[in-house]
C-alpha cells in the first residue's frame, strides 16, 4: 500500500507540475484578485522589513502566514519570474504532499481502499490543481489544514500530550494562513464531551490546545499590540466583514455575486470607531425580526453558494463540461451526505472530526461571513472521504461477492 500512494503522490505533483509550468508567468486571472494583495505584502516586506499593504506602514489588515511564505521564497530566488515560477513548484509539491496526508485520516476512519480512492480523487480534482498555479492562499492552507485534521484525529483517539500540543500548534499556524478556524477551539473542545471523555481530561485538552495556539499565534498578537496598542489576535475589521456579509439593502433580496457585499465593505473598512462587531450581530438580529422570509431567503443562498457552486465551475465556458463538472460535484455531495448519515447510524465515533470541521465551516459561512467557492475548496478533501465510502458500498452491492469491501 505505501506503494501504491507513493504512485499516487507522484502522478499528482508530476499533473501539478505540468500544469503550473504550462501557465504564463505573466498571468493573473479574475480567481487571483487577492495575489496583488499578497505579492504587495511581500515585496513590502522585502523591502522595508515592515508588514502592511503601503510599503513602511505597518497594518493587521491580512494573515501574516501566506505573504511570509512569498517573501522567503522571494528572497531565496531574487524576486523576478523564477520567484513565480518557484511559488507554483513548491505549491504543487504541497498539493501534492496533501494526497498523501488524506490516506492516514481515510483509513483510520474507515479502510484502505476508501483512503486510496479518496487519495486519487484529490489527485485529480481540477480546482486543487488550478490553485496551485496562483499566489492565493488555498495551496498552503490546504496542505496545513490536513496536517492538522489528522492530529484532530490522533488527539480524539488518544490524548496524549504530543498529539494535543501538535493539534493546537498547527491550529494556531491554519489561523495565522486565514482565520477561519479562529472559533474552532471551541467546537474542538466540545466534540470531547461528544465522545464521552471526562470533564478533567476535556480541561487538560483545552489547556494545551491552547498553549499551542499560544505558541504560534502569540507572537503576531503581541506585535499587533505594540503596533496598534489593542488586541488584534489576527487582523483588525472582523466586524466589517460580519456586517456587510449580511447586509441586504431595503427592498431588495440578498444577492451572490459580491457587489453589494464589496461595495458596503469598502465604504465602512477604515471606520475603526464604530464597533462593527456588535453593530453587524445587531444587524442579524434586526434582520430575523424584521425581515424574517429576506433572512432565510439569504441563509438558503448562502449554503447554495458554499456548496453547490464548486470552485471553477464559473470559469468553464463549455457549456458541457460545465454540467459534466456541476453533475460530478453532485454526486459526489450526494454520496457524502449519505456517508455522513449511514456512519452516525452506525455510531462510527471517528468520523467526529471531519463532521465538526464541516459543520463549523458551513456554519461561519452560511451564518456570519460571505460565502465563495474557493472558501470551501480546502475542506473538499474531506466531502471526498465520505463520497469514497459509500462509492464503494454502492460498488459493492452493485458487485456483490463482498469483492470491494469486507463486511467488517
């Protein structure tokens, strides 16, 4: 089996490879509004050893993780279009290095064969393999998320000190590359109680995570203090994020698309005198109250735009090979779903982790921030895990004979 995935893991960096070196250096595409950001940051910081988006002016405006990863890789080659063509290469050995990671949390959730599918499909998966090509955070958070999914699993079944140290160090580093697994801590605690652990053990697992992240974050946080004299864990404008995700002007539906969204964002983001936060959670309330039919039409649209619209599709102009990549990713959501619901009959406890990481995520999108499809694309992976599993059950009864699957 280590074989086979070491087969797997070469035949994804060997498609990963050829496809960031057949992109133009020179091209940025609409999916890489962000890298200009990104790329600013790092040459920022390059140049005047100061991080913020204009060059000598320190902010907590973005993560630190990913511009710094920019910045050492420009450093280490000059800066020019070999520091590009670097990114790209390093993004696809990560993509790459992320087949490998699925397998141990597949097969110690169900089997082999289940992890080696799901290995494979990450493999092949179009948008994994596009988003290595741009200077977007999705490579290097999709290879860290894994890594810290997996000793998720590890400290669930066994709450030894490493596994739980590790979990909370590598959560702290997912929040510094973006912040949405700011609040995981505690749907992470909470699936303790779940699992029927003693309240105890759950507190010594709550310390540690926490040192952990402590560890990682800590750092950022204190330079964040000492630049803007507040408590910034991550970056400022939380609130304004919160309040124009939700807000839908008098009259009118909430809308996907974003214009709305980025159009009240830019006019409130440098008002760092109204608490935004307390005002957006405010807004929601007046919206349920208020404008009770608007807010569930917004909450449907939100979880249709988080998971029925799968990162590409939009950028496909053949009209079949649209549908053909839309019906796939339907399927495959159909077989996770079902997956998700045959496992919890069966009260298969490992499943834990990857049902709160999804629940959380679905939850923060669809209730508090603004969904787009290259959000959800880092916790794909996991979908892939339960899609495998009753793929092969299907197969199974299909086949009969017990040929794909032991009834153990």
């Amino acid at each position: 089996m280590k074989r086979l995935i070491m087969m797997v893991f070469i035949f994804a960096l060997v498609l990963r490879v050829i496809y960031v070196l057949s992109v133009p250096v020179e091209f940025i595409s609409k999916w890489e509004s962000d890298a200009y950001v990104y790329k600013g940051l790092a040459v920022n910081l390059l140049s005047t050893h100061i991080y913020g988006r204009i060059a000598g002016i320190p902010d907590a405006q973005d993560p630190p993780l990913y511009p710094f990863f920019l910045g050492l890789i420009y450093m280490i080659f000059g800066g020019g279009e070999l520091s590009i063509v670097a990114v790209r290469l390093i993004q696809a050995l990560l993509g790459s290095f992320v087949c490998v990671i699925i397998f141990p949390i597949a097969k110690e959730i169900f089997d082999e064969k289940v992890a080696i599918l799901s290995s494979v499909i990450v493999a092949l998966h179009p948008a994994l393999i596009a988003y290595t090509s741009m200077h977007l955070t999705e490579t290097l958070y999709i290879f860290l998320l894994s890594l810290f999914v997996l000793y998720m699993l590890k400290s669930y079944l066994e709450l030894s000190f490493v596994n739980v140290l590790v979990c909370g160090l590598l959560l702290g580093i997912c929040v510094l590359t973006r912040e949405v697994l700011l609040l995981f801590p505690f749907f992470l605690i909470g699936g303790l109680f779940i699992l029927g652990y003693k309240f105890r053990q759950v507190v010594k697992y709550a310390a540690i995570i926490l040192v952990g992240m402590t560890v990682t974050m800590g750092p950022w946080t204190m330079r964040n203090f000492i630049k803007f004299h507040k408590f910034i864990p991550v970056t400022e404008g939380g609130g304004q994020v919160i309040y124009a995700s939700n807000y839908i002007p008098e009259g009118e539906k909430w809308r996907a698309g974003g214009e709305i969204v980025n159009r009240v964002y830019n006019e409130i983001r440098d008002d760092n005198q109204t608490p935004y936060t307390k005002k957006a959670l405010g807004y929601i309330v007046y919206l349920m109250k208020n404008r009770p039919l608007i807010y569930l039409d917004m909450l449907a649209k939100k979880f249709h735009e988080l998971w029925l619209h799968p990162s590409g599709s939009k950028q496909i102009h053949n009209k079949y090979l649209r549908k053909t990549y839309l019906v796939i990713h339907y399927i495959l959501l159909l077989f996770c779903f079902l997956g998700i619901g045959v496992a919890i009959r069966h009260k298969n406890r490992k499943i834990l982790p990857l049902v709160l990481i999804l629940f959380y995520v679905t939850f923060l999108f669809v209730f508090v921030l603004f969904p787009l499809a290259r959000y959800f694309l880092p916790f794909l992976p996991y979908v892939f895990i339960f899609s495998m599993e009753r793929f092969l059950r299907l197969l199974n009864v299909l086949l009969g004979y017990g040929r794909i699957l032991s009834e153990g």
